[in-house]
C-alpha cells in the first residue's frame, strides 16, 4: 500500500518543523534552529502503509517563474493528498494567492488530489479566537475560489506542533489514504462493542500517529494520555531489552521491533490502558472504563484474547489489500 | 543555596510539585527563604529551605545571627555552569560552607554543576575539571580538596531537561533515608525467591528511587543507554541510570494523564518477549518495580494481583516505624 503527501506553503510557515516533531521525534522548541528548507526532500514514512512524504520548499513560487529544477507537474503526477500550510500569525494575503494557485493547478491537473489547509502555529492565538481566525481564513479562500470559477472541497485544520493537535490532525489526514479504512474501522468498532472499550486507536509505535479509530467520538486529551502510554511502555521496556555487547543500532532496532509488548496500567479511579504491540510497528492502544473488567483476571484475558483476534483480523486485511487492491472489502 | 538564576526553584518544583521542564520558566526569584515541608516515607519529615540566590538576600541569611541553617543535614549547592562569575560565586560557596561548618557540623554537600545542557558535548570534560580545580584553589580554607576526595561532597552535572536531575536527588534522598541498608537486604531476599531481574523502590509523591537490587550484572549484559555517566556515581552502575530514566517517564505520564478526568497513575504491568515488568503501591508512601525474566511466566510464584497483598509492603512499613523488626519473611 502506497501514498504519496506533498506538503506546500510559503518559507516559515512551519513545514519542517511539522516533520520533525511528527515523523522524526523533534521537540517543537528544538525547531527554532531549523534552516529554511531549499530543496524539495522526500522521505517515505512505512508503517500500515508506506507513505511518500515530500516537502517543497516555500521560497520558490512554482506557478510563476518558469522553475528549472523539476517541473511543477513531475511533482504533482502521482499525489494523493496535499497538504498546505498557512502561518496564521503572518500576513497571509500572499499566501492565500499562493494557495490559490495550487488549488487551481490540482484542479486542472489531478482533481482527485485531497486537499488540506493547516492554519498553523494557532498556538499564538488565545481560545476564543482561534475559531474566528479558522473562519475568516476559509471563507476568503472559498470566496476567492468561487471569483475564478473554480469549487473544490478543500478541509481546513488549526495546528499547533506545541500541543497534541499536529498529531491529531496529521493521524487524520493520513489516515484517509488508507485504502483498507472501511474493513479496519469495521473490525475495530466490533473489538470495541465486544470489549466494553470506551475509546481505541491503532497507532504507529514511532510516531503515535494513529491510522485508525472507532466510531466513538475522540477527545484529544484522551489520544494524548494514550500516545504518552506507547512512549512509556516503550521506554521502560527498552531499559530491560537483553543486548550482546558488539551489536549495531540496526540489530537493537530490530530487537525492539520483535519484543511485541502488551501493556497496561491502571488510573485511579477507573480508567485503564491497555496496549498491544502488533505487526508492521503498530499498536492497539485502548481505553477501558469499567471497575470490573479493570480489576479481574477474567477481564483481562477476555482483552487480549480480543485483541488477539483483532491482530489476526489485521494482518488478513493487509494481505488482501497487498495482493488486489481493488477488492479490499472482506 | 546558591546564585540567583541557577535553577533550585525549577528543580524543586519539578522534583516535589509536579511541574514540567517547560513549565519552570514561568517562576519568579525567590525572595528569602521558601520553605517546604515533605513526608517522605512515613515518619521522615523533610524541610526543604530554597534560599535566595541574590546578593544582598544570600548575606542577609549568611548573618550569624540567623539560625535557618542550623542543624541542617544535607546541603545542596547550585552553580549555573553557564554562568559563573570568578572569584565572587566560588567565594561565596566557601562563605557558606564555613557557616554551615558551624551551624551544622554533620551535614553533607551536594554541589550540582547545573544547566549542564547548556555546555557543549565536547566541551563538558574540561568544564568540569575546570570548575574543580577552581572550588579545590579557593576552597584551601575549607579543605574542600579533602571533602571531596573523602566522600563528604559529591558532585553531580545537572539538568532539569533530562534525568540527571533524578539522579543527583535520589542520592540526596538516599543520604536521608534510615535503614536503607536493611531495605535493601530485604530486596535482595526477595528477589532470591521470585528470580528477579530487578527490583526498585520509589517514593509515591516525588517517585525518587530510594533503593534498588539487581541481578543483572550476573547475567548477559544489557542494554546501556548511552547518558554521560560522571563520577560521584559511576560506582552505582546501570541500575542507577534506570531507575532515575524511570522515574522521569513516570512523572511525565502521571501529569499528562492527570489532564484526563484527574486520572491517578496506580499501576503498571507489562509484558514483553525478554521481561515481565510490575510497578505497584507497595505502602502510603512507597511503590516498587519488579522485573521478571519472561522465561520464568508460569513458574514466578507471584502474580500481579497480590505483590501488594503480600507481606512485603507490611515489612518494609513497619521497618520504617520500628527499629528494632529485623526477622525478614523468607515466605513472601
Ligand atoms: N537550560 C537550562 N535552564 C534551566 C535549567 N534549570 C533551570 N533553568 C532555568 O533557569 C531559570 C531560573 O531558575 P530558578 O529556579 O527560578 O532560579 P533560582 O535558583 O531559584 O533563583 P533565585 O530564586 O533568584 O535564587 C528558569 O527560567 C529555568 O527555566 C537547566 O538545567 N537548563
Ligand atoms: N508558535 C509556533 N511556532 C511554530 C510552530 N511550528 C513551527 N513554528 C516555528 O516557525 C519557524 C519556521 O519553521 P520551519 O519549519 O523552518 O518553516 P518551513 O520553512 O516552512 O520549513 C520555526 O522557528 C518554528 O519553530 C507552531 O505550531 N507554533
Ligand atoms: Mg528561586
């Protein structure tokens, strides 16, 4: 299974800050020394699909100049989704133009791309505002859309990569190139119905972004203890992995790939998590709020006899989906 | 004690109220003296004294008439490695060993060379010989040449970004703590009976490992994470190093999981092909972290329901109140 994201906006408008603390681990403070992006770079995210993620440099207006390295339309040939960044704090009329620009380009050259606008770095904005801010940028980009005759669906997000919000949004978007999603979201609300699960999410060990969620409504605070579990099972349990002195980082790596852990802690006074490490570096993560199920042996063997089932679910989709990709419905 | 700027509220804060690294840039200088008090463990009731960093704050406590200082068992002092005036910072460090020679003959010091993320990686070695040498010249006074080869100062490089800070005030901890020897017997026996890798014990509130057994060095060797490990602490091995990375993953999840409905970390179990891992209220105040070999799954004679139910928690409470229980339960 394969994507391909491009990520667009104009220079500073964050782009590989949200790279670096989503898909590489950064500390958002630790992104203030990053040097403006020149060149576009691609690197290929592999988890539950491999998704192909190219990020274009912003100080290059590719619709103008008559740009020499690459075409503009090279690019574009085999997108699935593109991703456009506008820095909320600027003054965005420039990169409203831009924006526009591209969505015109995608509509005449691939109107099946997807289209997202992240405001970002909403952090700089109090609460009350954000909404305003969300709005009033949406409705001069449509406005402007329907002067030129042009409509196309395009979903607008407010991000920040301080709080939990890049990695929601950056989940959902992704997310949506899963080509398997409907059987995946299937299995994973029976697992749900079946387990007196309040909330789960299949999330990739690395990056806690999560490929798929049930039906239920999300609460990001909620994602974010979960994520937070998946470092802290990881962590403790790398403290205790077995290692031969002469090994490479690529065999500790690999070692911690094999350790599938199961997990779970208990929050006072009647949550719990439950993790499972499964194939292909993802996890199960869930939320559980029942006294009973927390506390009984039968409880949790029922969980990760469940959960079991929910692997084996997963790895025949997979399968499926790689060998026919046009008959991904079980 | 120490200079204005250098980091004790931040560390205090982190280590006994629960703020974040991030969150410490929003405290204000301290005025005086902020004193906290702490239950630790029972019946050990720490006073924490945050003195003043400024000038004219620091010389009014140094006063000899004041008597905060008396008695005091444990001092610590901060130097802010990235920013320290010569002579005037090392002068007053000896001004205040010389008051506290006085006031408190018994007390021990911790000197932390702390923001040590702020030297650079290559420069960290020379940095701190250099500041050595330079508490060894101007501290002839106070003989400090001698405390330090002696044991009565350690020295630990500090940051509230990772868990060095854990580190150096566990060992803090660790100087206060009655009976740890006994405690750790006792770990010893238990980790006999149930073939465990690893066996660490935390205090609830500051999660700070108190004292730990391992029999990881008699078997392969594990994996060491790569921290710059100083001296002052070498001798305590990895087991040191985990517990304090432990203690640092704990509290950052405790606090974001407080976020959602106040939920309260209680326990932990996890599974993995190499290790069973438990973490666990043990008394009021203490939790302890079992590492089993998963090999040993069916054979472990404990299970998660009942480490606290066992007669562990007991004995180690009661050797917190009692001097005198020194009959362990071979049974538990
Ligand atoms: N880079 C870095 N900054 C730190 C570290 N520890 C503390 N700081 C910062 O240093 C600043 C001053 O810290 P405080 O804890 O208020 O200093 P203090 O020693 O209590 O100062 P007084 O109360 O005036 O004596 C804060 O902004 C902290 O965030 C560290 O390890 N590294
Ligand atoms: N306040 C805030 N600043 C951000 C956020 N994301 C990125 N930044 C800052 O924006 C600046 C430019 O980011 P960079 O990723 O280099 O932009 P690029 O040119 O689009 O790749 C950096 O100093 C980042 O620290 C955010 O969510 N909030
Ligand atoms: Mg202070």
């Amino acid at each position: 299974m394969n994507a391909h994201l491009i990520l667009m906006g104009l220079k500073r408008s964050g782009k590989s800050s949200i790279v670096q603390t989503v898909f590489h681990g950064a500390e958002p403070q630790n992104t203030i020394l990053l040097d403006t992006t020149s060149k576009p770079t691609t690197f290929v995210f592999r988890s539950l699909i491999d998704l192909q993620i190219t990020e274009l440099p912003g100080q290059v207006d590719y619709f103008q100049d008559t740009w020499d390295d690459q075409d503009i339309n090279s690019i574009m040939k085999d997108v699935d989704c593109v991703v456009y960044v506008i820095d909320c704090l600027d003054e965005y009329k420039a990169t409203i133009n831009n924006l526009l620009n591209v969505v015109s380009f995608a509509l005449d050259n691939c109107p099946h791309v997807k289209i997202h606008v992240l405001v970002h770095k909403i952090d700089g904005f109090s609460e009350d505002f954000k909404p305003d801010i969300m709005r009033e940028i949406e409705n001069q980009v449509s406005y402007l859309l329907c002067e030129i005759g042009h409509e196309k669906h395009i979903d607008y997000h407010g991000t920040s990569i301080y709080n939990q919000s890049i990695f929601e949004v950056m989940s959902e978007i992704i997310s949506n190139l899963v080509p398997c999603l409907p059987s995946l979201e299937n299995i994973l609300n029976h697992l749900v119905q079946h387990s007196k699960i309040e909330k789960a999410f299949l999330c990739d060990v690395k990056t806690k972004l999560y490929f798929v969620t049930d039906s239920s409504p999300s609460d990001s605070t909620l994602y974010e203890v979960c994520s937070q579990f998946i470092d802290l099972s990881v962590d403790i349990n790398s403290l205790y992995l077995p290692t031969h002195p002469d090994d490479t980082d690529s065999e500790i790596q690999s070692r911690k790939k094999q350790q599938k852990i199961t997990s779970h802690c208990t929050l006072l006074p009647d949550m719990k998590i439950y993790l499972k490490q499964m194939i292909k570096s993802l996890c199960l993560v869930v939320y559980i709020k029942d006294d009973q199920l927390c506390d009984s042996i039968n409880g949790q063997a029922i969980l990760n006899y469940n959960a079991k089932i929910f692997e084996e679910g997963l790895a025949k989709i997979i399968d499926c989906t790689n060998k026919d990709p046009t008959d991904y419905n079980l | 004690m120490g200079r204005s700027g250098s980091g004790k509220t931040s560390m205090r804060s982190m280590i006994f109220n629960n703020y974040s690294a991030n969150e410490t840039s929003r405290l204000g200088a301290t005025l005086y003296v902020e004193r906290t008090e702490v239950r630790f463990l029972n019946n050990l009731n720490l006073s924490i004294l945050d003195c003043a960093g400024q000038d004219n704050l620091m010389k009014n406590i140094l006063m000899p008439g004041n008597n905060q200082l008396a008695l005091c068992q444990v001092l610590i002092y901060v130097f802010d490695v990235s920013n320290i005036e010569e002579p005037k910072d090392y002068i007053t460090f000896v001004d205040v060993i010389k008051r506290l020679n006085q006031t408190s003959p018994s007390c021990k010091f911790f000197i932390l060379f702390h923001k040590w993320d702020l030297v650079m990686e290559h420069e960290k070695e020379t940095a701190k010989s250099n500041i050595i040498s330079a508490l060894i010249k101007s501290g002839e006074e106070i003989k400090f040449h001698e405390l330090y080869l002696n044991g009565t100062v350690k020295i630990f490089t500090t940051t509230i970004w990772n868990e060095t800070l854990y580190l150096a005030w566990s060992r803090v901890v660790e100087e206060l703590v009655p009976k740890a020897n006994i405690m750790k017997n006792y770990l010893k026996k238990i980790s006999r009976v149930l073939n465990a890798k690893e066996l660490i014990i935390f205090e609830r509130k500051s999660f700070l490992s108190i004292v730990s057994y391992s029999n990881m060095f008699d078997q392969d060797n594990f994996y060491n994470f790569n921290s710059d490990r100083n001296d002052g602490y070498s001798h305590y091995g990895v087991t040191a190093d985990r517990s304090q990375k432990i203690s640092s993953i704990i509290k950052t999840f405790r606090k974001s999981a407080s976020y959602y409905n106040g939920g309260k970390f209680q326990k932990l179990t996890l599974h993995s092909r190499s290790s069973i891992i438990y973490l666990d209220e043990l008394t009021d105040t203490m939790a302890i972290m079992l590492v089993l070999p998963n090999a040993m799954l069916n054979e472990s004679p404990i299970n998660q329901q009942n480490i606290n139910n066992g007669n562990s928690g007991n004995y180690l409470q009661n050797n917190q109140n009692v001097s005198s229980s020194t009959n362990a339960n071979e049974n538990n």
